[in-house]
C-alpha cells in the first residue's frame, strides 16, 4: 500500500516551468484516467495551483519506485522535455508523501506562510477527485487527514492570524504605487475562486469603484453583484482599461489574454495615467513585454516574493506548534496504514499455516496407523486450535490498540521474515 507523489512547486520551479505543467480540472480528470489505464495508479489525485502542481498515487502492490514513471508521465502529458521538468520535480514515498502533503494542508510549505486560500484548494482537489472516482481508501484517508491538519493548525496557532494571500500581497504592492485604494478604480478578470477573494480584498480596502469582465457573463454579473461592482464586456480592452488604476486577472487561459499592443493602445488614451497589473493567472494573462511600457506596473506570481518574505518572519515562531499537530496526524495515518497492512499480512500467514498444518498431519499421521481415525480428528482439531489462538489474538490486539499498530509499521520486514517468496500482488 505505498503511497507516491511527484511535483513541483514554488521552490523548486520558476514560474515559466509551473504554468507549463498547471492541470485544468478537465486535464487532472484525464490524466487521472490514464494514470489508471496504464496501470501506473490504482488511486490518483491531481493537485494544481497557481503555486504548485502535484500528482498523488497508489500504485499497484507489485509496482516499486512508482516516481520516475509518474516523471515521464507528466513530461508527456504537459509535452515538455524531460530533462527540462525533472531538475524540477521532487519525488516522495509514504511518510516523506504524507508529511508533505500536511504541511501543504497547513499553510507551511507555501510562497506565503500560513497562506488561507491553500486548504480550500485542497479540498476542492479531493471533492474533485473523489467526485470522478478517482481516489480509493488510501488517498481518501490521506486527505481526509489533511483537512484536519489544516483546520487545527488554523484553529489552534496563530499561522494563519490576519492572513496575508498571494493576492493580499499584490494588493500591498498597489497601495505603495498608490497609497491607499480608497479614491481608485479597480478592474478583476476573471470570476473563479481567487478572482472572489481579490475582489472581497479590494472592497476591503474601500476601492472606490470596482469592475468585473468574464467570458461567462452569467458569473460576471453574479460575481460584481456580490460585492457591489459593476460587470463589462469580455474583450473590450479600449473601454475597460480607460479608467481602472488597478487590474488584476486570473483567468483560464493557455495564451495570454492581455497583449503588449492592446495596452499600447490603451496608455495612449489614458494619456500614460499609471496603470497596475496584477497577473494571478497559471499560465500567465498578461504578456510579459508588458513591463516594458512607460506607467505601467506588471506583476507576476514570483514577483511577489519580496512582500511575502517580509510576512514571514512575522509567522515563524509559529511554524513549531504547527509541526507537532502535523507530527500527531502522520502518526495516526501511519498506525491506520499499518494497520490495514498487517490486517491483510495476518489473513496471509493464517493462510499459509493452514497449509503448512495439513502437509505436516498428512505426513505425520500416515505413520502413525495405530490411532484411531476419532484421534486424528482429534489430534488435528487440537493442532488447529493452537495456531488459531496464536494467530487470532494478535489480529485482534492490531484492531484495539493504537500504539501497538504505531508501533508495527514495516510490514515488509514481516513478509520478508514470515512470507518469504509470498506473491504480494
């Protein structure tokens, strides 16, 4: 029951490998569907956000070092060379995987520590992947477990007081340029999670007037009428980029929606009134030359790094109290993992001694022609009785008591010792 995970993140990628290798819910559904169909993993989830991109994994009992196929797999997938991605990608197996993910639950291993959107896409990537049947038993109690980790470590600490997001974190570095947002104009692209939270932000912040464009004009409007905005017209750059100071989009798009000709344009009719962009979007929304123009204030995800680590020697000191909550909860997946394990390894060896016990009577008992067929039945119903009670009150201790299934966690080592040359598969 080995648990594998191959990713990337924030740490280990520049922004141009992330969004080369970001999944949409349609591809994590089709990669999870070939996953399976290869036989590379029986349970698989995909977890894809603007900071990282990770691939969760059961595979099959007989298959060991699962991580350089689910490589390759990603390097197809996303059609990126593969030598290019795996300076990159990171491989981690069972405790390594289960810890990882926790401290991603809890907001520790993120560009902004204690980040809050975080667990919300967490568990939108398990509802997701659990809603395609993709998941099973094992990558159901992991990130069940996950969740718990988060909202604790939430509940319990103060990582996640006054919690500073990437997009808060933007929003800071548009009050620099323009002091409080009060008296500006704001324009979002996009409606989806993140596009809500800037928005709730900005209101926040009392943004004078704010807008919201979306190729769906139905969630636009829906979206600006929550919070009090206005919604335009998708594509109308000449008209909804005239009087926003700032902009912000995170927008689904494989090519950047945003051009460096259109804002050309736009700053000529503005009469180079400074303009702020804020690209949250995984590939980029915004055409990197975009920079270049005079007044205009482009930024991307990895260009919020600066503000980021100025929050995070805020939170630090709490970072131990979170570790000991994700400590407790590796351990209970760990003692349940086992458990489970040893479960199926004492059904094996019960099997395999049932076995051993006929061959030794039937061998034994053939020599022994004196008794009568009343004490060989008797004689074997003793015997069995014997190897049921030495192998039943153990299952039964491995259901009851925690600590002991904590700690019997390598159930290969029993296999090796008891089971050798036993088909695991």
């Amino acid at each position: 029951m080995e648990i594998v995970l191959v990713g990337l993140n924030h740490r280990t990628a520049p922004l141009e490998v992330r969004e080369r290798v970001s999944f949409t819910n349609e591809q994590a559904r089709r990669a999870a569907d070939e996953l399976r169909s290869r036989g590379l993993l029986e349970e698989t989830l995909v977890l894809s956000t603007c900071n990282r991109s990770e691939v969760y994994g059961v595979p099959p009992e007989a298959m060991h070092e699962s991580a350089p196929g689910l490589s390759s797999f990603l390097s197809e997938f996303h059609s990126v060379q593969h030598d290019l991605l795996s300076v990159s990608l990171y491989h981690h197996y069972d405790q390594q995987a289960v810890r990882h993910l926790f401290r991603v639950a809890a907001g520790i291993d993120a560009m902004v520590l204690g980040e809050a959107e975080i667990l919300g896409q967490v568990r939108d990537a398990y509802k997701f992947a659990h809603e395609q049947r993709a998941t099973g038993p094992v990558l159901n109690r992991l990130f069940q477990g996950a969740l718990e980790v988060g909202k604790r470590v939430r509940s319990e600490t103060e990582l996640g007081a006054r919690p500073m997001s990437v997009a808060s974190a933007g929003l800071k570095l548009a009050e620099r340029i323009f002091g409080k947002l009060k008296e500006r104009s704001a324009l979002v692209l996009g409606a989806g999670a993140m596009s809500e939270l800037v928005v709730s932000q900005l209101r926040d912040r009392g943004i004078a007037h704010l807008a919201v464009m979306n190729r769906s004009v139905e969630r636009a409007a829906a979206l600006a009428k929550e919070f009090g905005g206005t919604m335009v017209p998708w594509g109308n750059w000449d008209d909804a980029l005239l009087t926003p100071d700032v902009v912000v989009t995170s927008v689904a798009a494989e090519d950047p929606v945003l051009l460096r000709s259109d804002l050309e344009r736009v700053m000529s009719a503005r009469g180079n009134r400074a303009l702020f962009l804020m690209d949250l979007g995984v590939p980029r929304n915004i055409e990197a030359a975009a920079s270049e123009i005079y007044n205009v204030y482009a930024y991307n995800l990895d260009d919020l790094s600066d503000i980021v680590q100025q929050n995070r020697s805020a939170r630090e000191s709490e970072i131990p109290k979170a570790e000991l909550i994700i400590d407790e909860h590796v351990g209970k997946f760990l003692s349940w993992q086992a458990s489970v394990e040893l479960i199926g390894f004492v059904a094996a060896l019960r099997q395999r001694v049932q076995q051993e016990r006929s061959d030794f009577l039937r061998e034994r008992l053939a020599s022994m022609r004196h008794l009568s067929d009343e004490d060989r039945d008797h004689l074997e119903s003793m015997v069995g009785d014997l190897l049921e009670k030495l192998l039943i009150e153990p299952a039964q201790q491995l259901r009851g008591e925690r600590e002991l299934r904590r700690k019997i966690q390598n159930v290969e080592a029993l296999r090796d010792l008891f089971l050798p040359g036993d088909d695991k598969s």
